[in-house]
C-alpha cells in the first residue's frame, strides 16, 4: 500500500541529512560507542536502506517436519482429572 508524502524522492536525502545532523545532536552526550550502538539498531529496525531482507536457503524441507511433528502428536488429548473435593488430600 503506498504511503501518502508531501516529501519529494528529490527532497529526501537532504531531508534525511538533517534529520541525522539533528539526532547526531541530540546523542552528543554520549560516547562514540553508543552513538554507534543506536544508529546500529535503527539500522537493524528500519532494514537500511528500506528493501526486503534476502531471502534464506532453507536448510530442511519444511512440510517434511510439519508431517513428523503432526505424526508424534497424541490423536486424542489425554484425559483431564476430575477436580478435587474440598478438604481432600490429593493422590
């Protein structure tokens, strides 16, 4: 779904240059390590620059577990204890 914007694809990157001098501002109290720690993690949130992650090779075949998993599964659920009387001691 597109994203309304009054932002130009022109106007962006020096939109995004400010904001980054801003924010790099805002962060100037703390040590060059954590500077780099927070870009780090909005890098990571955000998947810079803005494009789907590669896809994985899956190393197994999926439906092949599913179908070993639903094989172990118990075909009726156990049966459930009848509750214990008030005063009781249980077994």
């Amino acid at each position: 779904m597109p994203v309304e914007s009054w932002i130009t694809p022109e106007e962006a990157p020096a939109l995004a240059a400010a904001a980054i001098a801003e924010i790099d501002a805002a962060l100037s109290t703390l040590s060059e390590a954590q500077r780099e720690a927070f870009w780090t993690s909005v890098r990571k949130c955000y998947n810079t620059p803005y494009n789907d992650p590669p896809p994985r090779k899956r190393t197994f075949a999926v439906s092949a577990v599913i179908a070993a998993c639903r094989a172990r599964l118990p075909v009726t659920p156990a049966p459930v204890p009848a509750p214990m009387q008030a005063g009781t001691e249980a077994a």
